[in-house]
C-alpha cells in the first residue's frame, strides 16, 4: 500500500505498519505537507519502532535461557534467527532488502 493512502487513514493497522515499514522509514514528502499528514507519518514512524522493539523482546525472550548459536548472515550481520532469502541468508532486519 502507498504511504500516502496510509496517511489519509485515521487508522492503520499494525500489520500494515509492519508490510510498508520500509516506505514509513524512508518517506519524503514531494509538496509541502499538512499538519495532520506530518503528524500521522510521526505516529507511524513511532509505533514502528514500537513494533520492533517488541519483537526484538519476544525474541530474547524466546532464548532466554537456552544455549544461543550466533551465526553469521551473507548480509554481513551475525544473528540467532538467519533467515533464507532469494540472495543468501540474512538476519531479520535485512530480510526485506535481501529478498529482493
């Protein structure tokens, strides 16, 4: 979905949050924006990082306790969950990069 249909929602859903967190982190507004488009972008930028910080959570929480193996990724970063992509393995935060 386009960042600009999400701004003219008053409600976006977590999972949309999540599927466009790459256009939600790198958004540029092409014309000046309104207060409430500045502002909407601001929350979904915010609860992303809520979302991640959540997951991030549930994951040592996940491990917590048990033997972790950290492996290294062919994106460069070491991680417990390595993730296969159509361009090698990669940590959860360079799997949308990585799968294209």
């Amino acid at each position: 979905m386009l960042i600009t249909e999400l701004l003219k929602r008053e409600q976006v859903t977590d999972q949309e949050i999540k599927d466009s967190a790459y256009g939600i982190e790198n958004f540029t507004f092409d014309t000046i924006p309104t207060p409430v488009e500045t502002a909407r972008l601001r929350q979904m930028r915010v609860r992303l990082q809520e979302l991640e910080t959540m997951k991030k959570a549930a994951l040592r929480a996940r491990v917590a306790g048990k033997q972790v193996r950290m492996e290294l990724a062919d994106c460069g970063h070491y991680t417990i969950e390595k993730m296969s992509t159509s361009h090698g393995s990669s940590c959860p935060d360079c799997y949308d990069r990585m799968s294209d």
